[in-house]
C-alpha cells in the first residue's frame, strides 16, 4: 500500500466512515446488536467493536505513546482471526455477550475515535497507510452489518424490518445480450499506487481466450424459470459437491425465497421484482443454472477486462444508512457481486502486508471463489475493477448475483 | 389436582408469582434476556412470555369469553413442548428472539394479567386447579430463569454479576452424620387433597430395605477431596455412560469451577465456600463420588421418607428476586437439588393430567433422573417432600448437589 | 456366584457351549465373519475371539501355571470394555480386522480349549466360578451372534440368507387375556445358590400393586393394526425422546419391515407371519403401542412374579446351529425379550462381583431398560426368571417384543 | 478422444490391464478384499467390480447385442458416481459386502472379460474409445487399490503387510537444486489425437511469469527438520482451513508416520528412509512446508512446462503386482504426485465428454487442487505431463508429495 490521500482528505474519510457505522446501527435495539444467526455472521455490537479493536490495536496501542486501551479485556472479545494477536473468544459464541452493551461499545467507539483525530496530524506514511486500510476493513463491515442483520431479522419468524423502502418499480425485463470480451495478453491486478488489498498485487500480465459476457446479472424472473424447470431437482446441472449439498441441505430455491413468489428483504417480506438480479445464491446454483442456461461463469480475468472502464463509483451501492436491495442498475458494479469460477488463489508474485495485518487475505487462499463487482450493500467508493471479494461455494447470506459468460 | 384454597388466597398468590418473575428481570438488559446460552436453557425473556403463554392458552383462550390473543404469533414462539398446542418455534432457536422486546413482553404480561384478574372469580373449580398449575409452573420457570441467567453470564468471558451478595461465613465443616431411615412398608407420593403434580400421583405403599442416609449433603471442601485424589481419572469410578462423558467432555471439576478455587455465580466469580454444599454437579458425578466415599445415591423413596417429617419451607430457598447460592442450611430443603439413584418413572396407577397439560411430565419419563429437595433458586413454598424433580444425568447447570446414603 | 455344579458337568457344558459357537459360525465366509454393521454390533469372529481372551485371560493367564498367552496382540483386539484389562482396540472399529482370519480365530479357540481343558480339574471352586460365569458369558455372546450376523446381511443389499427354516404355519392368532398378577409383598431375585449374574443378587423383597398381565405378546397383526391407525404419527402417543427418535430416524415400522408385508430374518426376506410375535422393536416403541392399546408394560417385578413358576427352559429357544425366528410359542420364555418399564438399576444391597469381572453388569446401569425372558436366539438353559437383560431404549437389533401389563 | 491404436494393441493391453488387477488382489484373503477403512477408500472387491461394472454397463449392456448381465443386481452394488446411471449403493456402506465374495467377482470378471474379448473386433471407433476410457479407468482403480489396501492394513493394531520388498538403500540426499522456468506464453493441456481425460483439454495457450523449479521432491529427511522446527504448531504457516484441520485432526506428522521415525508402508512398518520423498501429506502440509522454506507450490503450467520434455514412462512407477514405495528416482514422474496451487478447474473451452461417462471429471471441479507426475503406484504408461489428478486438501491417503517453486 502506497498512499495518495493527502492527510486532511483521509481524516475526514476516516471520519465519515465511522460516522457511517454508527447510523447503521441506529435502528437497532441492544438486544438486535447482540444476536449471532448463524456461526459465519456477527452481532451487529461485535462489527462495531471489532473494527474499533482494528484502529486501537494497530494504530494506537502500537504507536501512540501513552495510549491506555479502552478495556483490557476487550481485545480477546474483538480480535477476528488474527493469530498474531493471541487468543480470541470463540467465533460461534459471539452472540454470548450481552455486555458490553450496544451504548457501551458506542461510548468504545468515541474514545478510540478522539485518540484517532488527535494522532492522525503525526502518524507516519506507513501508519496512515494502516489508517486507510482500517477505512478498508470498516467498509467491509459495513456490508457485513447489512448481511448479517438481514440474517439475524429472517432467523425470527416475525420477521421484523431493519427499515423502510419504497416498492420496486417493477422494470420490464429485457433479454440478455452478449458483449465480445477482449483476448489475448491484458494487465489485472491493482497498480502499484492507490489502495488496495494485497491479494488485488501485483499487476500482471493475464492470458484471455475469445469469451463474451453478459451485460447484466440474472434476474429473478429467469431464476423461476429454473426452478420452474426442475433445476434445483436435475442432478446432471450440479457439480458433485453442490448436488450434495442440495440434498442435505434441502435447497428449493435462493436464500430467503418463500412458495409463494415473495422473498425476506430488509424491509421485510417483499414480493419479489421479476426485473431485479436474483441474489442470495452460493456459488453451486450460480455455476449450476449457467450450465442449465448453456453458459458459463465468467473468470476472474475476463470479469475484471469487461468493467475495466466501467466507473466503479456508479450503480446501486451503498449511500447513506439505511436498508437496501438489489434493483436493475446498470453497469458491472452495484446490485450484487457477481461469482466468478475462478478460485481465491495468490496472482503471480504475491506477498502479503507485512505484520498481523498480512493475515488479511492471504491465509484464506484455500476452498474460496472470487466474486466480483459490487453490491447494493457496498459502500460506495470501497470498490474498483481489481477487488477480490471471495466466499466459500455454499455461502448464501451475502447479495451474491450471477452474470453469465460463454466462449467466443 | 383439586383445588383447596379459596379463591382470594389463590388470587393474592398468582399475583404475587407474577410479581416476582418480573421483579426477577429487573437488573437485566433487553440483551441479556435475549441470549440462549445452550439449546437446555432458554433466554429471560422468553421465560417471561413462556408463563404468560400458559395462562392465556390454557385460561384466557380456552375460558374467557370474547378473549382475543394479545399477539397471535406469539403461541407458535411460546409454546415450549405441547404437540396438543401445535407446531412451534425450535427450541435451539430461542435465542434468535430480539423481537418482541423485554418491554413487549413486559406489556404481554399485564395484558394478560389485567384479564385474569377479572375473570378468575367467575372460574368453575376446575379452571381454578389450572390456575394453581399455572402459579407452580411458573414457579418452576423461575428457577430456571436463575439458573439460565447464571449460564448466560458463565458464557461471557467477561463474567458479569447479576447481582450482589455477602461473602460466606465459611463456616466449619462437620463430619458427616448417618441416619437410620425407616424400613418396610411406608407411603409415599401425594395425597389426594391438595396441590401437586399428576406424576407425584397416586399415593401409594413403597417397600424400604434398611438404610441410612447423611444429615447433610456432599460439600465443596469434600469434593475437593475427590478431585485431589483424581476422581475424575478413575475409570473404574465411573458408569461405563459417565466416564465417556467425563473423557468426551474433558471434564475435571463440577460446572463453574476454575482450578484456582473459585466459582462463578450470580454474583460473580467467588472463592468456593468449603463448607457450601457442592452445585452443578451431574449425576455421573453424584454417582462416582458416592462409590469413591465408600456409599451410594438414596432411592427416591428413602429420601421422602428421610424428609416427611421435615419442613418444606424451611432451608435455603428463594423468597426475594435477587441472586442465590447454595450455603450451609441444616434440613433436607433448600440449598441443592439432591440426585437419587432412582429413574424418572411412573408410580403405580399413575394418570397423566387431563387435556394438554397431560404432557406436563409424563412424557419425560424415560432417561431422567429424580431430584428430591429443592435448592436455593426454588421459590419458597413450591417444594414438598413429594415433589419429582427430574433432569437428565449429564445435566449440569442446575442447582444439584449430592446426599450420601447407604446400606444398613 | 456359588457353585452348585461337578466338575464333570461343568466340562460338559463348557464343551458344549465352545462347540455350538464354532457351529454358529459354520455358515460363513472369512468376511461375513469380518464385518461390523454398525458400532453396537460385533463382527462374528469377534465374538469367537472375545469368549475365548474371556477364558485365556481370567482362567489361563492368572491361574494356569506357565500358561503363555496364544498372540500378545489379541488382549488388545478382544477386550471389549474391561477397564481393568488396560487399553484396547475403539469399538467401532472391530470391523478393520480382517487380521487375524477367521481360521486363525478357529485355531486361537482350540489352543484355549485344550489348555483348559487341561486345568479344569485343578480349579479351586473359586475359578470354576469363573468358569461358569465364562459359559454364560460365551451364551450371552451367542445370541449377540446371530443379531449381528442379522444386522450384518441386512446391511447388504444383496440380503443374503444366514440359512433357511420352514415357513410358518400361519397360525390363527387369538385374542389377547388378561392374567392377574399377584400383590403385595413378594420374593424376587436370584437366590444364593446356583449360577446368577450379579446384578440378579440379591434376592430380596419387592411390593407389587395389583397387576394383570398379558398371556402373551403383542403378534405381528396387532402391530400392523398400530402402523394403519397412524401410531408412527401420532405424537401425543410417544414418549418425548421417543417421538424426537422416531423424526430423526424417520422410523416407520419395525426394524427390517418392508412397505409390502415382508421382514428380513436370518433365512432372508420372508412374508410376516401375523401371528408371530412382532420382534426388533425399540423400547419407545414398545411405550408406545402399550399407550395405544390402552395398556402400559409390566414393572420387572410384575413380570418376574407372572413367570416365577413357568419353566425357564421351555419356549422357542436356541437348541442347536442355524437360523431362528420368533413362532408363535406359549409360555413367558422364548420367542422375544419383552421390554418391561423398568430401568436397570441395582437392587437393594447389590453388590459387583470381585475383581475385572465385576465391570460386568453394575457400570452399565444408567440409561437402560429391563427385558426379560429370553428369545428364540438365546441358549435353552441360560435364561431364568431372575434374569435381567437390558439394553437402551432406542435399540431395535435383538429380539425384542412386547408383552402388555395394566392396572387391576 | 481419438483413438490412434489399431485394434491388436488395444485389445493386448485390455488384456494386461484387466490381468494386473487380478494380480494386485492375489496375496489378499476375501475378508482383507471386503473391509472399507474410511468413507474415501473403497474395498479391495469393489475395485474389481467397479472397473467390470464399468465395460459391462458402457460397451456390452449398451452395445453387445444379446448381452445378458452377469447378475442384475450389481449395477446397484458397483456403480461409482454416475447419476445417469440411476439409484446406487451408499458410498460409505461399500464396506458391507461379505457378498459377492472375492471369488464370485473374479467369476464376474471372467464373464465380462470373455464376452469383451469377442466383441472388440466388431467395435465401432466410438466404441473402441470407450474401451481406451475403460482401461485408464481401470489404471486409475489399480492405484487406488493400493492406496486403499495400505489405508486397510493401516487400520489393523496387527499392522499386516501387503506384500514384502528391499529395504531402501538410504542413498545420501543432496541438496535441492532449482531448474529455471520457462516464461511467456506456452502450450499447455493435451493434444486432440491420442488418449487423454476429457480435463486435459482442449491444448491451449497459458501465460507464464519468471519461475523456478525444484529439481527433486522434498524428502523425509527435510521434512523432519520441519517438524523439528515446530511447523505443526505454528499457527501463521498454515492457511486458516489448514490450521483447523491441523487442530481438530491432531496432526503431527505425515500420515502412517509415528514418533519413533518409522512409516507404515505396503511392506509393514518401516524406517523412514530420509533421502526418499515424503509422502502422505495433505495440500495443507504441503503448503505450510512450501512457506516454512521460503518457497511456494508450482502452478500447473509451471510444473507442465517443466516437465514437457521429461519421459512420462520413466521414474519409480508400478509394473507389476506387489507392494511399492516411494524411493529416490530421478525426474518429474513417479514416486509421489505433487500438489500444485492450482485449483482444478475447466481449461478454456473445456467440455465434458459425450454420455453418462461426461460425468468422469467435470462435476468434480470444486474444492479440489491439481496434482501432477505420478506416484509409485500409479500404472507405468498411465501418466503423461498434461495429466491432471485431483483430490479435496485434506486428502492424505494417496502417494502425494510436494515438489518446491518460486518466483524468479
């Protein structure tokens, strides 16, 4: 990471992001912040505590002198994965704290932030680089907040709402149509200058094969076509893993889904927009209804090629507080990341950060897809055509889309 | 059941029951009621709306004429375990409950309060025995909501007190004594008149071999004992079921033990009392202990027998909202449960309850073990010497301690 | 133990008793002798291996003079649960040992055997004890033989017969009678003299309640009426562990019932003769068609009492080598072990047999049922009214049936 | 596929491939050819089946005009995975077949093997590729075989051993030298004439950055030091999936190694010979090592290009029947597979073959990594450098070794 920001425009970054988690989190009760849906989702409470664990532990307690933490106790309570920072509270027991409450973590929050702003004016190159990817990592849980709340609200039968939206227009669906992607030699990768994760490192060289990619994501409407069409019951559509997961797990349709042509959302129980990208699908039914739909998966190349000039900023992404949903936007990003077949593996010549933060991404290079793209719950500004977003194959509960590839 | 009590008395009791579960709730969060901190146990807040539920279902709904439901999607997530009642939420679930609020279901209790107010002097004779069935359920329910609230803040590593209490008096520690118990016929189980529960029923003749049965239950100091010359090593100690526990559990003390001596309790973590009886012990414990000190557990008939004379509102008990431990009061009530050796099954002629109520506890009677006595979480005035306690031999988080008995 | 044996017959029914096991196993390959179908099972040359390391290490080991042990191995392989007796092989990996072969196993029984033979004239009456205790053991084993050679062929799809018996005669099956048990105080329990198992000891006083009790099992019609009238669906007829058993499990029927009328036996799959007595039924189940059938099942004492003055050697029982099945026979001996609703807990004043062998039977009582009688698979001569076979609720494998108590 | 052979060559090594799988099983008994050590493994018979299960299903039941099934039952027992070809066996339950005995599937074989060798001269080339499928099928269960037979033994306490061979002449073990990569763009997959999986292809251009390459697998001499560095305790080698499989698994060493610097082998428990290759290790060990030694795993172009030129017939692999082992030869083929970081995924243009048997590779194509060479056990003529076999990360019971790369 090489940083451009000159310092006032990262403090009031810095700023605005963490201004940005706090009204996410407005609408919620303690009780709301505590709940734990499932082992793969956070508390509400432990997002907002975690990513102010991140600013204390490598920002401050590292390199303010003097620095007091907050709690003692609280790294143990709010430190993800990092094995360089010790032992942590097992991540399927974080809906066991109760305490400290949702105020508490917000009074944490302001006491980490006043010592932020007071150091940011000294902190070195390499510390604000290390402010710019807690800004990262913030976004990032922003996006989880969303995911994880909209978990947490669909596990209780009275399936409360984290919000208000307005009923969605209702678009006429138009029939997909193809672009000619680019082939031959091309660069991917993040350049050497700006943000960006280690795993978007280094640029390099790729090789495209003669491909055409769809110009938007599936939509709802077509995903009842292969539900319709007996997709989630044929064996031959499915990869051997994703036929036995559909068989364990019972799966008749996208997360969220119910019988009667409604979907969970944010706002509660929606019907469901024909118009809009089908979302809340794992990689096996993405890879699955291409196969039935007589295409592919885009790879990550081919992918990152096609929205090379799309401008990243643009589309369905996250503005301001408040529940969202996948729309018809144009463009690569926004809406919902869209699964590649290309698995999360280091690029020719990766190296991670140096230090715990060099457990950012690098040791999850194993069983994980990339996605690409944007999704309604994104922060806006957080993405860009190099991001590497990755889940394991069975993974639901993000807005996870899919847009279709085929050979040329 | 038949009912003895007059109305105005049962009137001033169920009021003063439905106080004290609130008045239970008072220190804790909308978060800490919410939490489930294992599949047994059941948050706070649902053990306020679980005895609500009751008297709305079995009174209001079924008696009260022109009743409407408070919240007609409360039964399907109230209902704990009636099939006759219908489909309901998953038990491992409860903690999913953010929703209703502990204000809501605050406001769900004087609602139905309010109703049963009024009509419980128009209630027939039979609607009044549900009423007292409802007082001792939710009796039942308080003890668990203390022993839940207990494991809800164990499994936090921050360890938060429900509330204040003195330290012990650490009080010497008497040698055992032994008691003669009676032998040959005796009657045992509860008479006709009176409250108490359908599987405390019929009274009936029971056959004592002779026996004698310790003054006082198992304590710390001796349990100490047990563990120093490796009690929990000792596989020929154990049940063949017990020692898989022990080894797959990698248990090596009762439950909220640390190996520095302290415990944790509902006032925090606190040196362990040595002259306290010893708590949250299963019956695979109770069961080694008593071979390694050369004796066994006591039937359930010589334990009734032991305490037919004794007052049951005596001991320990719980008479105030507010936290609890186990301490060293003389008699057979209070303090701890008491596991027996005997299983959780029928008495002769016993008949299960009519209605659905009939699931009360008979359809439990198949791996249980009996607890007689009653333990410093009991509401006092709910024990008798009758009463069938049962919970499974792994169970833990109980109050349950051990009385020696033996051949003589 | 007391023996009550000479010598002379005691060697006869050793002899005979080693004989019978090498003929069970005539029928079978060196792998159907290999196998294990589940973890509860054995393989059948497992069981040859397993009476005779009973023989070699409590009789030959310790006790013959210069005795050196057939394979230094084998203790590890062929104990089963001995804690005493040191580590052993993980139960639910016996089937791995295709090692040492069935013919290897064959020559292991006849190094013991001569060697025992040998030494039986010097044994102290102590370890001619033992020696009987070893024949029972060996009977018990039997048994287990051919319900795990049963549950082995039914595993394979294929159903290959372990040999063939006749068609049933189809008998008309009469309606059911009462008998009416005695009450009061009665004698149960093994007496002092003779062979018992310690858990019959001793024999000791018992209180009956007045009880009539059935003229036999529940047939295999009835059971056919249970399953048309819903009894598998109906959950108010269930135990509560039972009906959680009987959705996970998706239990339908009887163990190897078939949708079209047929059962798997150990002669293959065969029409259901409606007047046999249903086998291969769980404890829950059992529970449950008494409730159905407005009845409830005997208390052990009740059954012991009803079978004090029949003949223990008379029924379907297992005479020589071959397949069996339950008939239709009189008497409360053979055909089916009949679950009572007793746990399996010690009698008063039970005490462990001296020594490893006391692991025998008094650690393995918590979370077990009592059958008694005896069933078409047990050795005539090895059962009594004093016997107490037991076995957990959900086990289906055995021989094991129903015969209904009620109130009088 | 395409076939090149004249029809005399093919039906020669039909012939001497259908002999070798014969030979494999001669030293087992019918009881070692039955047991299945782990869901992953299959027993020795059902290999044998399988493959016959394979020519009788594709080539006669589809194409011999008259063919009757050996037995109709088997298709059910034998079939693997093709879901075209209806319902089948359990895969965890293959170990359940005490029948057909090892005798009746070489029975089974003749039959089909007779009938084979009349129709092959009348085969369409269609048909005639379908054999050449079915021999490399068959090639592919002869590994598996061994692989499966070595988990089979491994699993006994008596450590039986397959077969016997020379003791390793423990050559001096040099140190590792690096080869130079090729970069720029390459060819890489199979060519369109010749046999090869339908994975394999189509040949297509890859891209390949500056790299080098290990002249040599890692051996058990340098494994060693990892170990005695503490590479199985130190959390940040591991990729995180690795670090919970190393945890929760308890791994400490390569598989079949113990503490004592032995390794169970084919030939029994031996020493560990530090100059041959390690092998038995999972993609997790292999890229934990790969890290610990400053390296990294070649990708699959990297290793095809580097091996492109090497003579796939060369090196320590299987040529006839009996135990083999991993030893010091030289070159990229035999002695282990080697794990690449690439994970299997479809080549550019890539398309199943036609038919059920288009279920052979692609469905698999998820969660599984690239392995190329070939191992001690894999049939010589069997491998070539676009040879891409796979298996999920954890999978240890193969001869899968590691072969260093690092950017250049």
């Amino acid at each position: 990471m090489a940083l451009a920001d000159p310092p006032p425009e990262l403090g009031r970054r810095l700023l605005a992001t963490r201004r940005l988690t706090l009204d996410l989190a407005a609408p919620l009760s303690d009780a709301d912040a505590t709940i734990q849906p499932m082992p793969d989702a956070s508390p509400a409470k432990w997002h907002l505590a975690h990513t102010t664990w991140f600013f204390e532990t490598f920002i401050l307690r590292d390199h303010a002198p003097g620095y007091r933490p907050f709690d003692e106790r609280f790294p143990f309570l709010f430190n993800s994965y990092y094995e360089g920072e010790g032992e942590r509270h097992a991540r399927p027991r974080r809906g066991m704290l109760s305490r400290p409450s949702l105020d508490e973590v917000r009074t944490y929050r302001i006491h980490v932030d006043e010592v932020l702003e007071r150091v940011l004016p000294a902190l070195s190159p390499e510390l604000l680089d290390l402010v710019e990817l807690g800004i990262h990592h913030e976004q990032q849980h922003q996006e989880l907040f969303l995911t994880d709340i909209l978990a947490t609200f669909a596990a209780n039968p009275l399936e409360p709402a984290y919000g208000r939206f307005e009923p969605a227009a209702h678009a006429s669906t138009d029939a997909l149509q193809w672009t000619e992607g680019r082939h031959g030699l091309v660069e991917i990768g993040a350049p050497a200058a700006g943000f960006a994760f280690d795993s978007e490192r280094p640029r390099h060289q790729a090789l495209l094969h003669p491909n055409a990619i769809a110009d938007r994501p599936v939509n709802n409407r077509e995903w009842q076509e292969f539900v319709a069409d007996g997709g989630y019951s044929t064996a031959t559509l499915w990869l051997s893993e994703g036929w036995d997961w559909v068989r364990s797990e019972r799966i008749v349709a996208p997360l969220y889904w119910d019988a009667e042509g409604t979907a969970f959302t944010l706002a509660g129980r929606r019907p469901l927009d024909p118009a809009a990208p089908v979302a809340h699908i794992s990689y096996y039914e993405a890879e699955a209804f291409a196969r039935w739909a007589g295409a592919r998966l885009p790879t990550e190349t081919e992918w990152e090629s096609f929205a090379a000039t799309a401008d990243p900023a643009a589309g369905n992404q996250l503005d301001r507080a408040g529940p969202v949903t996948p729309s018809s936007g144009p463009g690569p990003f926004g809406d919902v990341w869209q699964w590649t077949g290309s698995a999360f593996l280091p690029y020719p010549g990766f190296a991670p950060a140096e230090g715990t933060v060099g457990e950012y991404n690098g040791k999850f290079m194993c069983g994980q897809f990339v996605l690409k793209g944007a999704s309604c719950a994104t922060p806006r500004g957080h993405s860009r055509a190099s991001y590497r977003n990755f889940f394991p194959p069975s993974a639901r509960w993000q807005f996870t889309g899919v847009r279709l590839a085929r050979d040329s």
